[in-house]
C-alpha cells in the first residue's frame, strides 16, 4: 500500500521543478508540467522551437496549455490542502478561508506562555484553551524588566572585555620590547664570541705560521750543507778513483795520506720531524671545541628552560592567562611610593603591565 502511495506521489511531479505541480497544464504530446514551469522553459529555448522537456518533440509554434483537472485535483488531495484551504500569519497550518475573518476583527492582545506566542481572544478559547495566558502588556513589562538587565550584562561584559583587551595589548607590547631586547643583547654577546673566536684563531695561525716558517729554515740550512758536503765528498771520489790507478808507486804513497783523511765523512746536525707539534696544536684546537660546544649546549639549554618557566605551555589564549587573575589588596603602608592604588587599594594588571613596558623601555 506504501509502495502504490509513493508511485501516485511520483506521477505528481513535475519535471522541471521537481515538486508537487501546481496549476498543472497538458501539452499535445501528453505530459503535464506546472503551467509556470513550463512557460519558463520554453522562454529559454527561444529562438529555438518550442519542444517537450521529457520526450524532446518539437512544435512548430508554443502549443495551447490545456488545465489538467483531474491531476490539479489529485495534487490537491495529495496536499491536503484545496481552494478552501489557507495559510494563516496568526495560527499554525493550513485553515479554511472563513477561519481569517475573526483575526482581522479581533485585538491580537493576549500572550500564551505555554506556546510562547501572542494570540487573539478568539484562538484563546479554541487552539489555546487551557493554556497558561496573560496579556500582551503584562508579559512585555516583564520581558521589559529582564531586557534592562540584560542590556547591563551585555555592557558591563563589552566593559570588561574591553579593559581585558586593553590589558593584553599592553601585555603585548611590554613582551615585544623585552623579547627585542633580549634578541638585540642576545646578538650583541654571541657577536663577541665570535670576534674572540675569530681572535684566538688568528692567533693559532699566526703561531703555527711563525713555528712553520722557523723549521723551514732549519731544514733549508741543513739541506745546503748536506748538499756542499755531497759536493766535497764527489770531488774526493773521483780523486781516489785516479789515485788508485796510477803505477807510480811513490805518487801513490805521498798522496794516500792526505785523500785518506778527506775521505772521512763529517757529522751534520741531526733534524727532527716537527710533525708531531702540529699534531698536539690540532688536538689542542680538537678539545677546545668540544669543550666550548658543550658550554653553549648547557647553557643554551638552561636560557630556554627559562624562557619556558615564563611562558608555559598552557597560556596560548586569553582565556588561559585569565584561569590565572586574582584580584589583590595591597597596604598603602608597605606598598612602594611609585606605585599609585585605587581607592579599594587594589591596582590592576593593566597598572602592572604600564609599569613593567615603562621599565623595558627604560633599560632599552
């Protein structure tokens, strides 16, 4: 039975705006549009000829629409609702037409708190029988009341947010000034660790360089005389070479001697290898790095630490340093004579975040 329903329903509707169709109209090929639905699509087919949005066929001019009554009267009691049927601005669904006269002629003066809707005398003993009702007057005067205090709330609210919103930008720009004194200092220092560093390095080279340049000379003296002694040692050889072929056995005899001695060979200055002072320099640099590399790790560790003990990692919001507002009282006697109190001896976060920009700026 659900299923025929649906199926009637379909039969309904209308292709174009694909709802229940009003003021349904037939056109020569037999299929039925809402007379407004179809006077709209053919408009925008023009200047083409004028055809059937379902099955496509053409005429050669706009047909003649032809009311289909007995699909405008099921569509009719598909709804619910007929000619006689109307919609009423004072009462709730569909109402037969002779339902509005009384409205027009009677004062919409009471309110029905159980609906929350004002209504007229008549719907008071009809629809509303029974229901909690007071005049119109009465409940505006009441509503009136509770508006006044909200509209307080609602101002005393902007108020606060207002003097919150003052505090939090003054809160910004004191935090701003620290931070950019702090990066700026933070530059300043790390800058001069890099000139030391920079310093000492220029320094070790220039001492490597002066000790490079010292064992050079010594190795460039001992290689000159090792060459001159090269040189003495050749001019001996080639003397003893001639003297040992000789057949004058007195010549031999009376220049034996003085070849002989020539032909011993004289010490030079022993050289050690300065390799291993580069080496105990280069291991020297090796460990002051390491040790300078684990200072600024420790250190930089303990300046975040305490950037983080500032600024934790639940105050992300308003709310989150809100959680936190105390109100305070501070004795005028102990209090210090820069700081001005209100009358309740209290001073607000704004006083304090005045005082704390006007300190950054200062030592800025």
């Amino acid at each position: 039975m659900a299923q025929q329903v649906f199926l009637d329903k379909e039969k309904l509707i209308c292709s174009i705006c694909l709802d229940l169709q009003k003021d349904p109209v037939t056109i020569p090929c037999g299929h039925s549009y809402c007379l407004e639905c179809i006077q709209n699509f053919w408009i925008g087919e023009e200047p083409k000829a004028p055809s059937c949005p379902q099955c496509r066929q053409s005429f050669t001019s706009r047909p003649v629409l032809v009311r289909n009554t007995i699909l405008a009267e099921l569509v009719e009691d598909r709804s619910g609702t007929g000619p006689e049927h109307v919609d009423c601005d004072f009462c709730e669904g569909k109402k037969l037409k002779q339902h509005l006269q009384p409205h027009f002629s009677e004062v919409i003066k009471i309110f029905c708190r159980t609906d929350q809707k004002c209504i007229c005398s008549l719907c008071s003993m009809d629809e509303h029988k029974g229901h909690d009702m007071v005049s119109a007057a009465a409940e505006r005067a009441e509503r009136q009341t509770k508006l006044g205090l909200d509209q307080q709330k609602v101002q005393q609210r902007i108020l606060n947010l207002e003097e919150d919103l003052e505090v939090l930008q003054q809160a910004v720009e004191a935090i701003n000034l620290s931070a950019e004194k702090t990066i700026k200092e933070s530059q300043t220092l790390f800058k001069g660790l890099i000139c030391l560093l920079e310093q000492k390095c220029s320094e070790v080279e220039q001492k490597v360089t002066s000790y490079q340049r010292e064992e050079v000379r010594k190795v460039e003296e001992l290689q000159e005389k090792m060459q001159h002694e090269i040189t003495k040692l050749k001019k001996t050889e080639a003397e003893l070479d001639q003297l040992s072929s000789t057949e004058d056995h007195l010549h031999f005899l009376n220049n034996y001697s003085s070849l002989s001695d020539l032909s011993i060979c004289t010490d030079l200055p022993s050289f050690e290898q300065a390799q291993h002072c580069f080496d105990d320099a280069l291991k020297a640099v090796s460990e002051t790095r390491e040790k300078l590399e684990e200072t600024l790790r420790d250190q930089t560790t303990k300046i975040l630490d305490i950037v983080d003990v500032f600024l934790p990692e639940d105050f992300r919001s308003r709310e989150d340093f809100m959680k936190y507002y105390h109100q305070i009282t501070l004795d005028p006697n102990t209090a210090n004579r820069n700081l001005s109190l209100s009358e309740q001896n209290r001073t607000s976060f704004r006083q304090i975040c005045s005082l704390y920009a006007s300190k950054s700026r200062f030592q800025r």
